[in-house]
C-alpha cells in the first residue's frame, strides 16, 4: 500500500468545487498497473478533496479491504492488459462483501455491459477530468444515502 507523495507530480489546478457528497471515512481504493496513472489518479482525487490508497493489483487491494472492514467511499479499479479479468472479479467480489462501497471500472478496451457489476460504473480510457468528476459523482450519489452496515470478513481473490 502507498499513500501517493504529491510532490512526485506537478500540481494541477483545481477544476471547480466538487459538488459530490464527502464521504466522511475511508480512503478511495485506487487499483491500476501503471504506476504513473495510479499517482496522477490519486493527485486529482486529492484536489477533488479525498484521500486515497493506492496499489498496482488486486490482492493487495483486497487485502486493505478486509483490513480496513470495508471502511471506503470508492473503488477505482483499472482493467488492464495483464489479469485481463482482475479488476472485474475485484469490483464484483468487493461489491458482493461490501455492496454499499460503489466502483468505478475503466479500461482502455470496451467491457460489456453485462459484465459489469450494478454497482459498478465503467469509464473508458482516455477520459477527461470531467468525465471523471461526473463519474465519481454519479458513483457517489448513488451510494449517499446508504449507511456503511455490514462487517467485513475474510475475503481473498484468487
């Protein structure tokens, strides 16, 4: 797990106030192989107010998971080359144990729908950082009003 160092990239500006509910605990979950998309992903996450962990596949992910008893606001999970299905089974096992915590699936490549989990959202690559705003929204809108209930247990990928 790393905890991106902001002064590993550039300070972006802030594109306006985000207008999504703050969740109030938790780090955003980011999972993507590419180690320079991961820290630009946690860079504007952090200007869109959030914390969030990082890490470069699932398992580990879903490590903190458990460790963390479920305590996220978002999955951002990259399907990559790879584990081709490795962020999909990730998402679906994740909404399965934690199914308040939405998720956001992007990938490069087109996903069909039914694959997707419901509560899951996909987000092609390359996207813009409004597109991202809007999908983050969306995602956590969704899962607003909905407390954080059910206990974690132990739940491994693989």
């Amino acid at each position: 797990m790393m905890k991106p160092n902001s002064s590993q990239l550039n300070k972006i500006d802030p594109i306006h106030t985000f207008d999504a509910p703050q969740p109030a605990y938790g780090d955003v979950i980011i999972i993507d192989e590419n180690a320079a998309v991961r820290l630009l992903l946690a860079e504007i996450l952090t200007e869109f107010g959030f914390s969030s962990v990082i890490f470069d596949h699932a398992e580990a992910a879903m490590s903190h998971l458990v460790d963390v008893q479920g305590k996220c606001p978002l999955i951002i999970a990259d399907q990559g080359i790879s584990n081709v299905s490795e962020a999909l089974d990730f998402v679906k096992m994740a909404g399965d144990e934690w199914p308040l915590i939405p998720s956001i699936l992007t990938s490069g490549h087109v996903i069909e729908d039914h694959l997707i989990p419901s509560s899951s959202s996909f987000l092609r690559k390359p996207y813009t950082l409004n597109q991202l705003e809007s999908t983050v929204t969306a995602a956590l809108s969704r899962a607003s009003h909905m407390p954080q209930t059910r206990d974690a247990s132990k739940t491994t990928l693989g």
